[in-house]
C-alpha cells in the first residue's frame, strides 16, 4: 500500500536531527538484520529523520525496536521510543535531560516508580504524575508550586483528606475542593474571599443552611442561591435585598416556583 503523506508534510524535507540530508542507502538501519525486518519508508517513516511524526509512524510500525533507541542524542527519538521500549528498560530516562522524555517515562512507568518524579523541575511531567498517581502518594503534591498540580491533588484525593486542601492559595484549587468537600467542612467555605468558590459553596451546601447564605457580599452568590432556595428565602431576596439585580431574579424565581407548584397540584386546584 502506498503511504498517505500530506502536501504539507512533503514539503518538510527529510534530514537528520543535525540538519543533514538523508541518503537511505547509507542507512545503518536498513542494513541491519532483524526479526521481524525493519520497515521504513524515506519521507514517511524514518528513525533517522529529524520530523517527529516520520520518527512516530517508524516505531509504530516497528514497535520492537524501541529499546534500541533508547540512548539516541536526539530527544525526539529517545521520547517517542519510551512508548515503545519495555517498562524496565525506562529507569535510566526518568531523569533525562529533556522534558518531552521525561514526559513520556512518567506515562509509562509503573506507579510507584513514577511518584519517583513528583519532584520533576517541568511542571508538565509534574502534572503527568499527578494525573496517574491516588491516595497518600497523590497527596505528598498538594505543595506543588504550580497550582494546576494541586488543583488536580484536589480533583482525586481521597475525599477525607481533602480538608487540607482549604486554604491553599489559589482560588482554582479551593474551588475544586469546594466541589468534593463534605459536611461539616464544606461550611469552613462559606467564609472564602474568592467569589467562586462561595457559589460552589452555594451549588453544594443542604437547603437547610442556604439562609446562611443570604447576606453575602457579593450578589453573584445570592443569585446563586436563588436557583436552590425555597420560596420563603427567595421571598425574603425579593423584598429586602439591596441590589436591583437580585430583587428582580428573584421576582422572577417566585413566579417560577409558583409555577411549579400550581402544575404538581393539577387542574381544579386554585
């Protein structure tokens, strides 16, 4: 079958990772004698090109040989091999100089050698590992400087220590925790300085406690409320609130919830 190459990728030329041109009958990869043989195809799927996705397509088509090329200067090779090569043969790379490498050892190494890289200096291995890793191991990165990391500690830890998670400093976690958070912690939220994650507090709290709520600096939060509230508190909103904005949703939830509850009656019901 004749590859499939893109206008696009036939223009890209074919050298190697120095910047050399090709010559495929000087190639020590065709020359070389395995089992199954090696399969490739100049300007489509090569080992030696510097274009990563004719890199790619070569070890997709020869997956065996990805613990050959482990030790390659160049780190697209060294990358896109990991994907290939065995398991046990990816320790040496967990510390490798280039990120895209080490990125693609923490997606393959078993868990508890990959919370070995939590401490990655790129925060994208970082979040790679996070993204594998549960329990008291995924937790050991809620100090992770880089907030999307402990964003996602906050997304899959263990619910019960989630309570740790409460005052880190940027909004974007305390909000994730606000989506898991349980009671009675999820009240210590109530307080939060940030807009957003007192309306998820609002979205999550039990209607008993919505009241709480209704004084709220900030009228994003008590129009949050309005959506979960019974009719005495969207009453109380309606009348007493002090901005415009509020008292007229709130008109226009009484209506609704008066709606609803003249159609649960059914006809002949006044």
């Amino acid at each position: 079958m004749t590859p499939i190459v893109t206008a696009q990728e036939s223009e890209i030329p074919s050298v190697d990772w120095l910047g050399a041109p090709l010559d495929c009958t000087c190639c020590t990869v065709r020359a070389t004698e395995s089992d199954p043989p090696v399969r490739c195809e100049a300007g489509h799927a090569c080992v030696q090109d510097r274009y990563a996705r004719r890199i790619d397509r070569f070890f997709r088509w020869n997956p065996q040989q990805g613990n050959a090329w482990l030790a390659h200067p160049y780190f697209e090779v060294r990358a896109i091999a990991c994907r290939h090569a065995d398991v046990f043969r990816l320790q040496p790379l967990v510390e490798d100089e280039d990120e895209t490498v080490r990125l693609s050892v923490a997606l393959r190494l078993p868990l508890a050698q990959a919370a070995r890289m939590s401490k990655d200096p790129h925060r994208e291995v970082r979040i790679r590992v996070a993204m594998r890793l549960d329990g008291s191991a995924l937790m050991a990165m809620r100090d992770d400087p880089d907030y999307y990391v402990r964003k996602l500690v906050a997304r899959n830890a263990p619910a019960a220590l989630l309570p740790r998670l409460m005052q880190d400093p940027d909004a974007e976690v305390r909000i994730e925790v606000a989506r898991r958070l349980q009671m009675p912690e999820l009240l210590a939220l109530r307080d939060d300085p940030e807009v957003a994650v007192r309306r998820e507090v609002v979205r999550r709290l039990p209607l008993a406690l919505l009241a709480s709520m209704a004084g709220d600096p900030a009228w994003e939060v008590r129009c949050e409320l309005l959506e979960r509230a019974d009719a005495l508190l969207v009453a109380r909103l309606a009348r007493e609130d002090g901005e415009p904005e509020v008292r007229t949703m709130a008109a226009r939830r009484l209506q609704e919830l008066a709606a609803t509850a003249a159609a649960s009656r059914g006809p002949g019901h006044g």
